[in-house]
C-alpha cells in the first residue's frame, strides 16, 4: 500500500462531515487521514477536535476557520461538503496549492460551477451530486431505459424526497437523474425540464422531465424516476437509509483521485464505470 494520503475536511462541522470524520476514524477507507478540518467561523463547532465534534475518538485535529492553516497541515486532497459560495472561494486557492478535491456541495450556480471548472484546469477534481455505488449506477440505468424507451410514449418524472434542512431544490442528485434520462432520450434538460405544476398547465407535452421536491422529517435522501405510458409505470428507485455511504464514496474517490492529471471526472470514473479513464 501507498504512503498515507492527508485529507483536508471543508465542511467539517456539518452533518456529511460529521460522517466522513467518524469513517476516517474508523479506518474505514485504508491510506487515508484526517490532516486538517474548516468550517466558518459562526459553526456551532468551531474550535473543538473534529473527532470528538463527530462523536468518535480525538484525532488532535480542532475545527479552524481558514484555509491558510489548513494548507499548512499540507493535504493530499479535500473533501468539501460546504456551501456553494465556500465551494466558488475555495476553488483558486486549491488550484493554486495544488491540492486534489472532491466536491459534493450541491447547490452550485452556473458562476460556481465554472469556478470548479476552472480549478480542474490544475488540479484533479472529483465533482458528484451523490457519490453512493448504488445512486450511481442508477445514473447509468436511467440513461440506458430512456434510450429504450425513446419514441415509445413513455413521460418522465423524478421525484425526490430529503430531510427538513435541505436547502436546495431540486437536489443535484435528481437533477442528475435529470441529465441521464434527456441524454438518453436525445434532449437536452434545459429545454425540457419542468420544476413542480401548479394551477392549469395544461396537458402534459411529450418533451417533459417533471421534478417534484419533498421535504420533511430527517429524509437522508430518496430518488425514484418514472417512466410513465398508457398501460404501465416503470419506476428506478434508490434510498439511502444512512450518510455514511454517501461519505463512504467521498473517502473512496479521496483515495483515488491524487496523482491523476488535473481533469474534472465523476463516480462513474472512480468506480471504474467510465472505460479510458487515466
């Protein structure tokens, strides 16, 4: 096995954060530790050890509020589950340090996401909505139904269903299904996407992805995409019941992804999905 791989946690005092410190903890993705952990400065944890912050042993790694210290600590690779804006701020100064990242912050406007873009232009960069094997391999059945289905009557829907604290809508994770099922039908999303129906639309027209968000209770994350014709209902479905396999594929992509060629990839490329990856 390769040298041990520092990670720096942006985001650390959230919920995904919390997860991912108690699975770095745990050893529960070898070659992998924790080496420096930011939050903003008004998070309820603020200076207290990220271990003992996420409920598990101390790992003499305390919450900080700047990036300089964490680069001090010099990581391999980030893991950020921040916010969009700390996302965008935090993307030239990566770049510039030179540090892997994977970013699962969703949320991102089209200036944020070029942000990202443009740090992947000098740094390797994992960028996923959901980084679980099984919501990722739903990406890809999506994909291939639509492409069946094209032309044959069938509407499409997505439905997703996450806890009271969410902040954006529709999550990114439906918003990828989004993509897989126009990229299989030959569209492209913009064009047909429609967020929620309310008063008298109308008849549904055939070029149309519905996305309906719920929120409520503590809903880790539910996604189900309909394909819906005269006579039958297909549905694709995934729950997660705990977020630990999402920080789970976080740790696994943080392992993976130093020392690839500056790129931006996805899971599909760290679970080997995608042939001819570096």
């Amino acid at each position: 096995m390769g040298a041990t791989k520092k990670v720096l946690l942006l985001g650390a005092a959230g919920r995904m954060g919390q997860a991912i410190t108690r699975l770095l903890a745990a050893g529960a993705v070898p070659g992998l530790e924790l080496a420096a952990a930011v939050d903003r400065p008004d998070a309820p944890l603020h200076g207290q050890d990220a271990g003992t912050a996420a409920g598990t042993r101390a790992l003499g790694v305390r919450i900080a509020a700047e990036l300089a210290a964490a680069f001090a600590a010099l990581p391999d690779v980030a893991i950020d589950f921040s916010s969009p804006a700390v996302t965008a701020a935090a993307a030239p100064r990566l770049a510039a340090a030179g540090v892997a990242w994977v970013a699962g912050t969703t949320g991102l406007d089209a200036a944020q996401q070029a942000a990202v873009a443009k740090a992947a232009e000098k740094i390797p960069v994992v960028v996923a909505a959901n980084m679980s094997l099984g919501v990722n391999l739903l990406f890809a059945l999506v994909e291939q139904a639509a492409r069946a289905l094209k032309g044959r009557g069938y509407d499409c829907e997505i439905v997703e269903r996450h806890h009271r604290r969410k902040k954006d809508a529709p999550s990114g994770t439906a918003l990828y299904l989004g993509e897989a099922a126009a990229q299989g039908f030959g569209w492209n999303l913009k064009d047909v996407a429609v967020d929620g129906r309310t008063g008298i639309p109308g008849e549904r027209p055939e070029k149309e992805i519905g996305f309906h968000a719920v929120r409520g209770g503590d809903i880790v994350g539910d996604h189900t995409v309909l394909f819906a014709a005269d006579g039958e209902c297909l549905e694709l479905s995934h729950r997660a019941t705990s977020r630990d396999t999402l920080a789970l594929g976080a740790l696994r992509a943080a392992a993976w992804l130093p020392g690839r060629p500056p790129a931006l990839y996805g899971m599909r490329d760290v679970l080997g999905l995608n042939p001819g990856t570096p």
